[in-house]
C-alpha cells in the first residue's frame, strides 16, 4: 500500500544526528498529503464495501474488547500484526515509548469500564522515543516541550533493544500496581511484549516476544503461566 511518506522516529545518535529523525526531508509535503488522502478514502471505500453494512450494524452495538493494548505511535507498529479482525477487538492507546502513565484514564476506561480481560504492553525495536530518552540533556532540549515531558515519565533506559525490554518491564510493574485487584482476582493479565521487526532479539523478524507476564520476566515461568492460564480459560468455556 502506501510507503513511508510520514515522518517515523528512528534511533538517535549521541553525535551528530537529532534526538528524533524523518526518513523523507526536513519538511511535511501538502502534495503528498493530498495524494495520501485519495489513496486512504479510495482504500476505506473498499474496506467498508468489503465488510458490508450488517458488519457496521453490529459494530454500533457497542464494544466488548478482550484486550487494552497500550503501544507506540510509531507508525511501523500496527494492529495488522496483532490481530486479523481488530475491530471490537482491541481498545488501543497509543504514544511515544508506549507509555501507561501519559494515557492513564485511556488505559483506566479500557480495564475498568470496557473490562478487558488482558492488558497487553507493546514495546518495538528501533524505537526513536527509547533513544531520545537515553539522549542527553542537551540533545533533549532541542525538543518540544511536551515532547520532553512524555520522555520523563519512560525513565533511565538505554538507546538498544535492552532499552526498549526495560520500557516494557517499568509499564507493566506500574499497570500491575494501579491494578493490582483485578490481577489478584484473576480478572486480569497484564502482559508485556516487544514488536521486534529488526530481529534485535534473535527470534526471528516480525516476531511478537512476549516478556514479561504480571510481572514475571522468567521465560519458562512465562510459558508455563500463559499455558496455564489458557487452560483455565478453556476449561470455563465449556
């Protein structure tokens, strides 16, 4: 479909290069913004056309969504990767550094209101917010003042995929505090995965490595507990 014609955030260098970089020039371009809006209404139209109106029907009813996704806004990470029917699906919230704290009341609406019965926590390999957190100061003043502001709340990480796992682990410790109730009761799991489509962790490009479930970051406790979980969940079904 459409290449990347928007800005994306790329890893900073501490040298020479800005905290936060574009693949396409120093400027937005109206000329291909007009283009890229033919092209997404000539898409939609063939999307809504596709689903049909009895889709959009039950669509209206409401949303009942098994799963609050909490991940970034860079334009590579999309629900595409996670989910072939999104739709009623997924409660997504998106920021830079896929951040829980910057978006509380989304991630509040979604757990509590919309009773999603997984909260799930993406990071991403390459993530441009990751490394303009691990910047220096210097290189942090350059930026906006509300773009300063989220980076505080990702903390101490390093500009690597390591950053990116310390990310994820900080949000998931937060969520599971600010939930610890519906945790406790086993209304909720709280997962927390890296999107590696670099392959940074040598398990493959594309990959979605789950890391860290209510908080235990132990790759075999990991497997058991979802294993476990899922069991559990199939045994109730019936």
């Amino acid at each position: 479909m459409f290449k990347k014609l928007s800005a994306v955030l790329l890893a900073a260098s501490f040298v020479a290069a800005p905290v936060f970089a574009n693949d396409h020039g120093e400027h937005g371009d109206a000329a291909v913004a007009q283009a890229f809006i033919k092209e997404i209404q000539a898409d939609q139209s063939g999307y809504a056309g596709m689903k049909g109106a009895a889709f959009f029907q039950e669509l209206s009813k409401g949303q009942k969504p098994r799963a609050t996704v909490v991940t970034c806004s860079d334009s590579r990470v999309h629900t595409n990767m996670l989910d072939k029917t999104p739709e009623g699906d997924l409660f997504m919230i998106r920021n830079i550094g896929n951040q829980a704290a910057t978006a509380l009341g989304s991630v509040q609406y979604g757990v509590n209101h919309l009773n999603s019965s997984l909260l799930l926590i993406i990071g991403h390999s390459k993530c441009g917010a990751i490394a303009a957190a691990a910047a220096s100061d210097s290189d942090k003043a350059k930026l906006e003042a509300p773009i300063q502001k989220e980076l505080q709340t990702i903390g101490k990480v390093t500009a690597d995929i390591e950053g990116v796992k310390t990310n994820v682990n900080n949000q998931v410790a937060a969520a599971k505090k600010e939930f610890a109730d519906k945790v406790k009761a086993g209304h909720l799991i709280i997962v927390g995965a890296v999107y590696d489509f670099a392959n940074d962790m040598k398990q493959g490009p594309g990959k979605l490595n789950v890391i860290n479930v209510n908080g235990e970051t132990d790759a075999a406790k990991i497997t058991a507990a979802l294993s476990a979980k899922a069991a559990a969940s199939e045994h109730a079904h019936h």
